[in-house]
C-alpha cells in the first residue's frame, strides 16, 4: 500500500473510532481475525464463536460461509 489515505483505506464512524475499509483489507491481503468491521475475508481468521455471531449480523449465509 502506497499511502493510507481517509475515505478510501479508513473514515471516521459518528463515535468518532477509524474504521478500515473493506479496499485496506483487499490491499492488506488476509484476514488479521480482528472482526473488522467491513472484512471482505468473510472472517476466515476470527475464532468461534465470534466469527458465526459476525457471519449472521453481516448476512452471509452458511452456504458463502463454505466457498471461503
């Protein structure tokens, strides 16, 4: 990654916490098992049972759970 750059890498929630995009994680390369917010990784890296409680409030089913 060149340059961490806000509203592309990272933005600032109302709380005022930086989130990590989605386009950091993509250029990071792998899942850090954090739960981020806007994991693209499908939470490959988080342990049970963190990681099914984030697949179920993010909507991915367990069939697209499977093709990670």
């Amino acid at each position: 990654m060149s340059e961490f750059k806000e509203g592309i890498h990272f933005y600032y929630d109302p709380n005022g916490l930086m989130v990590l995009t989605a386009q950091y994680h993509l250029e990071k390369g792998y899942c850090c098992g954090n739960g981020c917010r806007h994991c693209p990784y499908a939470y490959i890296s988080v342990p049970e049972p963190k990681r099914s409680r984030l697949l179920a409030a993010s909507g991915i089913n367990n069939h697209e759970k499977e093709k990670q």
